[in-house]
C-alpha cells in the first residue's frame, strides 16, 4: 500500500486528507473533513480493545514531544502510525513491517524542516530524528558525534537508545581516535559484526553488554567533515548493506542541513556582536557572546579568562558581565554608575573551582589552575561531563573547559559551570565552538594571516585518489573513461619515472595487441591532460619523454605522499615536541592506504607497504616522544592507530597496556589483551607471555 497520511487540527479533527489515505479508507475527503480521527480510524491495540480513542500518538505531541508513533491493528493488519508536530499534527500510517527508504526520508525532511525554522530546538530536533531513524532501521541504538569547527574533536550531541550510560563511557575522541575519530581520518564508514574483538572500538562497557554490530557513517561536505552517524545492535547478521544504502540516502541532506545550522548560529552571534562594535560598545558585545553561548549551553553560569589577563564572568538572569585583571577590579567607566551593558569589578566572593566550599546556583566560580590549563594548546577538558579530564582538580561543580579560538590561536579559555547536565553531559560543546567561531574574531580579531595559495594542481593519494585543479574537486567524470584515472594512478605511483608506452599498455590491458591498445592509450592520454592541464595542447604536468611518459609538473602542485615524506624526514631530525609537530602533521595526511582502491594492483602495493610501514615507524617515535613528555593520551593514540594499521604488532600491545595500566585502565588493559589473544589462537600462534604477565594471566 502507498502510505497513508492526513493532517490534524488541535482538537483532534482531520483538516486535511491524503489520497493515500482516501485509498486505504476508501473514503474521500469530503466524508471525513472536520470529523475526530479516532472516529475514522477506529484501530485497535495488541488485544483487539479500541486503542484511538486515547491516541498515544496525540497524547505524547500535546505533552510536548516533536513525533511519537504507536503500533495498531486495523482489519486484522499490523501497522504503524507516526505523528509529526509541524503547526498541525501530520499523521503517517503504513504497514508495520515496511522498511523502504521513504519513511526514512521522511522522518529527515521532517527534522529539515524544524532544524532550518527553531535552530533553538536543535538537541531537541536531533534526539527525535536519531529516534525514529534508529526504529525504522531496527537498531538499538543512534548516536550523532558533530566536529568542532578546527576539526580537532568529535563530540556526542545526541543520542537514543537503550544502555545510554555505556554508550556515555567515551563521549568524544580526538581526530583519528576509535571508531568516529579513524571515520573522520579515512573519510568511510567502518562496519563491524564483531565489536568485542575490534581493537579500534574503545568503549568497553558497550562490548560487555554483548553489542555486535556497528555502523559509523560520515557526514562530509565540500567544506569538511561535519560529525558522524553511529548505528549500534546485538544482532550480528545486521544487514549492513541495506543500512548502508539508507545512510548514503540520508548522509549528504543531513550534513548540509547541520553545517547550516551550525554557520547560522555564527552568524547570529556575529550580527549581535556587529551591532555593538558599530556602537563602540565592546563590552556589550561581550556580554552579548558570553550571554548566547551560554543560553544554547544550558549552563548556569560562564567564566571567560583572555591573554590580555581579564577574567569575565556571566551568571544565568545577571543581565551583565563581571571582569576583573590581572587581580585588579576595574569598570569600563570608573567613577560612574554601571549600566546593563558595563563590565563589572568582581565581588570577590566567588569560590575557587577546586576549593570544596558550598557554591550558591549564581556563583561564578574561578580556577586557580586557569593559567596552567591545557585548553590554551586547544584541548577540550572538563570536570564530571565525559570529556577529557581537568589534569588539576575532579572537585567542584559540573564544566566544560572550552578554548577560545579566533583564526587559528586561542585567546581565551571558558568555563561553563552546570546546576544540572544536558543528555548527553557533552551535548552542546560542538554547537557552542561553532556558536563562537565568527563572533571571536570580530571581537579578538587575530593578526591577519597571508592568504593561502591554491595550488594550480592538488592531488591526495592517501586513502583514496581526490584530484583539485584550481582548487575546484574534479568528479571521476572529469576524466571521462575510468581507466584514464587508473593511468593517472600509475603515473603517480612510479613518479619520477618514465613509463614506456608498452609498458603502460601492458599494466592497462595485460596480454592484448600492442597495436590496438597503444591506440587506447592515446584516447586516454588525451582524456587525461584534457581534464589535468590548463592548456592541454602545451602539457606541463604529464610530459612526453621518448616513447614514454613521465608525472612531472612543471606548475606548483601539491601531492600528499610527497609532502608526508617530507615532513616524516623533519620529525626523524628532530627531538621531543619539535618532532612530535612534524609526525603529527605528517600522519593528518595518512587518512589511509596509498590508492586504496587499486587493492589489487602490485604496481601499487609496493609503494602502499612502504609508505605503511614509514607511517607505523613514525607512531612508534611519536609514541616514545608523547611518553618522554608525559603525553600519555596522545602516546596511546599512537600505539592504537599502529594498531589499526597493522593488527598483528606485538611490540605496540606491550606498552599500550603498560600505559593503560599506569594509568588506572587495568580492566581496559585486559581486555587488549583478551582481544589479542583471540586473534593470535585464530590463526594457530602462540601467545606472548610477556604480555600474559603484564596483565596477570596464563598464556
């Protein structure tokens, strides 16, 4: 059946009646207009009593939810009826089992709608969609990690399922961290049926309750990564194919409708902030940032340390900023009344965040580790809210720790302070970091920056072949035949090299007649500087050489493996934080396999070991400098992500569990290792008694 669907005005009446509908009933409009829905419907419950006259559907929207659905039983069919508040209530029924694509669609064109017309129910709006997308797809759970705006985290914004406090263990992870952190890398979804066994999943309170499958799903824009969509279930033969093709759907319209989202809230703040600079009211324009980021944080109150030394502070219902520096109270017009926009000498009374003493719901309360606080390198921290924890005091009230950041530098560190959390507790750190993005930098305008240079040619090999000319991302069309970017591909892979014609032939179409294919290899030779050159007729990037041809730009061009060499080289010469710099910035270009795609093509494979095995030598320094340092989470990182890499190094589990144990993660450690030694007796191998011992247990 086509699904049925009519609208209702608030008292319950039908106000208007789909021909879907009119199909199902067999009844037109005109004989049910004006008419109570339950009067028309007439369903009934499991045990055949009549269910519409007390609609749980209405019942839940009139008690202010955004959708509810209920299942019913109609001349002996199971179905499914959603209702949607839109204005009027908008009725969905159809049969219960039907899983095609349109009610998927559907529930996000709904969430669209509200997104783009209440930005302010946006936690809201994303919990009901996260809802009924998990539903129809029948998973057990549904998670939204968003990315900040440097794409340094990715941060839990909603959720909906069962076992929410496993789920909660870990509500952020760093750029190439676990599953949403190595999504973000690659730029692909992961998928597993085996969640126990799968290192690279770090929740562990999730794999005890006996979760199977997972889907992690990216949301990309031309712009960059927005967040990524996490499906969770016990039920090992989960279709992962057909959740797929429903995120494929669904992916691309809901990561535009969040970047607008999210650029909208900047852009509100940036207006309110603009008003204010235009006035030369600096001060309201802060009171105004502090004030909205902390209405769309739920906080009770925010405090705001600056590089100039001041210290702002604003408190739910003040109306007003409070500042004092560098230990001296000042206002902005001494010896005059304050008005509703001045800032305001502190009072003095409020208490230290780690100081124990009671603290009122209007206290603002001050850190006496502020100016020692990791958020100035760009860390997201907190107290008792799941995210990374404050290195100095876990006493005090609930908090973010957030950077301030305006261009590429932190000018500022906030807290926000909690009477009672959101759910998720890490709900609104994304959306506040975008809030704040264009606001800080009319307020705090940071030095200006040359402009970057696009180079005429951009080419990322590294998990996958992405072409820019002229900084515009070339389609596989662009290149017309698919093999013209396979030639490409070879190019690249013997770079520096000229490649014979018959040899280039051969790689192409193995075994067939010199004279057909060389006359193919024309047809792409031509497709391919048509695509590549700005003047395909005087080539400068794949030159003609002999009888050969050679990858040889003669414009500026980037290639990523060429610049992750480099940078490799620079960390190698270098010590401690310099080098660690160097990796760090060479492994952000490791988003994956050199041509990934080519899994097949030994032409390929052997640059894709080697540059494998540079960037697992390169975790492993990085991992014995983050240690040198103290960096315990950043040398975890790296023992994970070789790891990840290569599955089977055993000189990467030892001290990864000597660092989760040194640091309090005993029961982590354990299970590391019990993930290890599965996979070791799969395949026949001992298992290491060193690493036995370690966690104390028989070989």
């Amino acid at each position: 059946m086509n699904h049925a669907r009519w609208q209702l005005d608030s008292q319950g009446r039908i106000s208007a009646w789909g021909l879907g509908a009119a199909a199902f009933f067999n009844l037109p409009a005109e004989r049910v207009l004006g008419k109570s829905c339950a009067e028309v419907v007439r369903g009934a419950d499991g045990f055949g009593r009549p269910l519409c006259v007390r609609c749980p559907v209405q019942r839940e929207i009139k008690y202010g939810a955004y959708q509810a659905s209920t299942a019913l039983s109609l001349a002996g069919k199971r179905m499914s009826c959603r209702g949607y508040a839109d204005g009027e209530i908008h009725i969905e029924l159809k049969p219960e089992q039907q899983s095609d694509a349109s009610g998927v669609l559907a529930s996000l064109s709904w969430a669209v709608r509200k997104l783009m017309s209440d930005s302010d129910s946006l936690f809201q709006t994303l919990q009901v969609f996260l809802a009924d997308l998990r539903q129809r797809l029948g998973m057990e759970a549904a998670e939204l990690f968003l990315a900040d705006p440097q794409e340094h985290y990715l941060v839990l914004t909603a959720y909906d399922g069962v076992h929410r406090e496993a789920f909660m263990e870990k509500p952020w992870f760093a750029w190439g961290e676990g599953y949403p952190g190595l999504v973000a890398l690659r730029h692909q979804a992961l998928v597993t049926h085996d969640l126990a066994s799968d290192t690279r999943y770090l929740r562990q309170k999730v794999k005890k309750l006996g979760y199977k499958t997972y889907v992690c799903y990216p949301l990309e824009l031309p712009q960059g990564l927005i967040g990524v969509l996490n499906l969770a279930s016990r039920n090992p033969a989960v279709d992962d194919e057909a959740l797929l093709d429903q995120l494929v759907l669904v992916g691309p319209m809901l990561a535009a409708s969040l970047y607008t989202v999210l650029t909208r809230l900047g852009e509100k703040g940036l207006l309110a902030i603009a008003a204010t600079l235009r006035r030369g009211a600096e001060v309201e324009g802060i009171e105004s940032f502090m004030a909205q980021a902390m209405a769309i944080s739920g906080a009770s109150s925010v405090r705001l340390a600056l590089r100039d030394g001041r210290s702002l502070a604003h408190s739910a219902g003040s109306g007003q900023a409070h500042s004092t520096s560098s230990g001296q109270a000042h206002s902005a017009s001494s010896g005059q009344a304050h008005s509703a926009g001045s800032l305001r000498p502190c009072s003095g009374q409020a208490h230290s965040a780690g100081s124990g003493q009671a603290q009122g719901r209007g206290d603002t309360p001050e850190c006496n580790f502020i100016q020692r606080c990791p958020v100035w390198q760009g860390k997201v921290q907190g107290v008792k809210v799941g995210l990374e924890p404050c290195p100095h005091t876990d006493a005090g009230r609930s908090r973010y720790c957030l950077p301030l950041w305006s261009g590429g530098s932190v000018v500022g560190v906030q807290q926000f302070h909690f009477v009672r959390l959101p759910r998720p507790p890490s709900q609104a750190v994304a959306p506040i970091l975008w809030l704040e993005r264009l606001g800080a930098e009319a307020l705090w305008p940071h030095p200006q920056q040359p402009e970057k240079v696009v180079p005429p040619l951009e080419i990322h090999t590294l998990g996958g072949l992405r072409v820019r000319r002229a900084g515009e991302l070339l389609s596989p069309k662009a290149f017309g035949r698919r093999q013209t970017l396979t030639l490409l591909k070879l190019l690249i892979a013997h770079r520096g090299q000229t490649l014979a014609k018959e040899e280039l032939c051969e790689r192409l179409w193995p075994g067939e007649d010199p004279s057909e294919t060389q006359r193919r290899l024309h047809v792409l030779m031509h497709g391919l500087r048509q695509a590549l050159e700005a003047d395909p007729a005087r080539p400068q990037i794949i030159l003609r050489e002999g009888e050969g041809y050679r990858f040889a730009p003669q414009v500026p061009y980037f290639l990523d493996v060429q610049r992750f060499e480099e940078l490799l080289r620079q960390g190698d010469s270098r010590e401690g934080s310099a080098a660690l710099e160097a990796y760090r910035q060479a492994l952000a270009l490791y988003q994956g396999d050199f041509l990934a795609a080519e899994l097949y093509a030994d032409w390929a494979e052997l640059e894709r070991s080697y540059l494998r095995e540079r960037a697992v030598g390169a975790l492993f320094r990085m991992a014995e400098i983050a240690q040198s340092l103290q960096l315990n989470r950043e040398a975890m990182e790296a023992y994970r992500r070789i790891l990840t890499l290569d599955p089977w190094r055993e000189e990467a589990y030892a001290p990864l569990i000597e660092t989760l144990i040194a640091t309090g993660r005993e029961p982590e450690a354990r299970s590391l290792f019990q993930q290890y030694r599965v996979r070791m007796e799969r395949e026949g191998l001992l298992v290491s008694s060193q690493l036995a011992q370690l966690v104390r247990v028989r070989a």
